[in-house]
C-alpha cells in the first residue's frame, strides 16, 4: 500500500525523531563519561534531560494523534551515534578527544535542528498548532545546545591546539639537518 498523503509523511518523520531521540537517551550518558572538561560533562547531562523530555514531548503528539510511536528505526541517527561511538575510542588526549566529541555532538544537534524544522512545516500545513508549539519547544532546545557546544568548542579547541603545538615545537626544536633538496638528510655517525 503506498503512502500518498502529507500526514503518513508527518507521523513517518515523527517516528523517525522518536527513534532518535531514543537512541540519544543512551548514547549521553556514554559522550558525558568520555569528556574530560567538567562543562562539557555537564552540557551533555543537561541535554539528556532535555532529551528525555523531548521522548516525552513526541509521545504526546502520538496521543494526540492516536499512532504508535514506535515503527521506523531512524538510520540516520544510528550512523552518527556509530561515529561517534567509535570517535570515543580513539586514543586521542583529553582536550582533543573533547573536541572530537562536540564535533560528533554538533553533527547530532544539526541532524536535529533539520528533522523538527521539516516536521514543524508539516504540522502547520496539517493544521496542527498544539503539535507545533511542542515541536518548536524542542527545536529550541537543540538549537540552544548546539549554541553552548559552539561556546565550549571556542574553550576546548584552542587547548587541543595548544596541545599539538607544543608537542611540534619540541620536535621542531631538535635540528636536523637539511639537504640542498629541502629534505632531511640521515646523520652519520
């Protein structure tokens, strides 16, 4: 049976954000315990409160609507939460390592922001204002996270670059001679 109409596309989108943001309800708590900046820390505890009202919020629309708010595995969110995952892993220094994460952060909160815009539009087409409002609650929200990533990002980032600055100024510090070519030439002893 095909879908033809703009509410299956809406209920459809709905789900997609449902699942995702189920899947962000478990992925904080794992980006809260890989930052190693106490502000960082408490940015992604607060957002998963946030997050969980988020759950919340969507569960009341299903209600309103009389739908499931399960169905659709959202395979977008999936893939950034795999990034991410796997960003948590690597074995970078804690200021660097806190940068990738609100990297992998960011591109979570930017997926967001572009799936309740879309279904924002949909709902006011649709006549939806109660359902509006709510979903426009939470696309405040995450434009407000992504907003305090952006303000953590210009603290932590300068340390990470800080970081492998100093490490390339000890290396630069230990001559080596240069060939006429520009490359370095092997001492020999």
């Amino acid at each position: 049976m095909s879908k033809d109409s703009l509410r299956e596309l809406y209920i459809d989108e709905l789900r997609d954000l449902y699942n995702a943001e189920t899947q962000l309800v478990k992925a904080l708590p794992k980006m809260a315990k890989a930052s190693s900046n106490d502000e960082l820390r408490e940015a992604f505890e607060n957002h998963l409160r946030e997050t969980t009202e988020h759950v919340s919020r969507l569960e009341q629309i299903f209600e309103q609507l009389e739908e499931k708010a399960s169905g659709k595995k959202c395979l977008g969110m999936e893939g950034l939460v795999k990034e991410g995952s796997e960003t948590m892993k690597e074995d970078y220094d804690e200021e660097v390592m806190d940068a990738a994460i609100i990297g992998a952060a960011q591109r979570v909160e930017h997926y967001e922001i572009a799936g309740y815009g879309t279904v924002i539009a949909m709902a006011e087409l649709l006549g939806e204002n109660e359902h509006v409002s709510l979903l426009e609650q939470t696309l405040e929200e995450e434009k407000q996270a992504d907003e305090k990533l952006t303000e953590l990002s210009e603290e932590i980032n300068p340390q990470a670059a800080g970081e492998a600055g100093e490490e390339e100024e000890e290396e630069d510090a230990t001559p080596s001679p240069v060939s006429r070519s520009g490359s370095k030439s092997k001492r020999v002893a």
